[in-house]
C-alpha cells in the first residue's frame, strides 16, 4: 500500500506529486488496469507470450 506523511510545511500539491510517482513505481495502476475484466483462457496466454518476449529481448 502506497502512504505519503505530508511535512509540517509541504503543500498538498508536492504531496500529490509524489504520490503519483510512488503508485506508478509500484506498478499500481497497470495491476488494475489487467484485471478490470474478465480475461479468457486464451487472452492470458497471449499476454504472458508477449512478457516472455519482452523478457528476452533485455537480457
């Protein structure tokens, strides 16, 4: 879970700043966006083809 502790001085904006950055670090909003639906079988197989791939292709 994600928390950001405001400063005694900080304004909402800067604390909002970096909450954005720690949820897109930890993958949060890509998480939701893969399970908003139901997957099928096969659409499953497919995205793990395509992460494999990703995979490899840095190593």
């Amino acid at each position: 879970m994600t928390q950001v502790v405001l400063g005694e001085n900080e304004g909402i904006d800067s604390a909002l700043r970096r909450f954005k950055r720690q949820v897109s670090k930890a993958g949060i909003l890509a998480d939701v966006k893969y399970h908003r639906h139901f997957e099928t079988p096969i659409e499953k197989r497919k995205r793990k083809a395509v992460a494999v791939k990703r995979t490899r292709r840095f190593k």
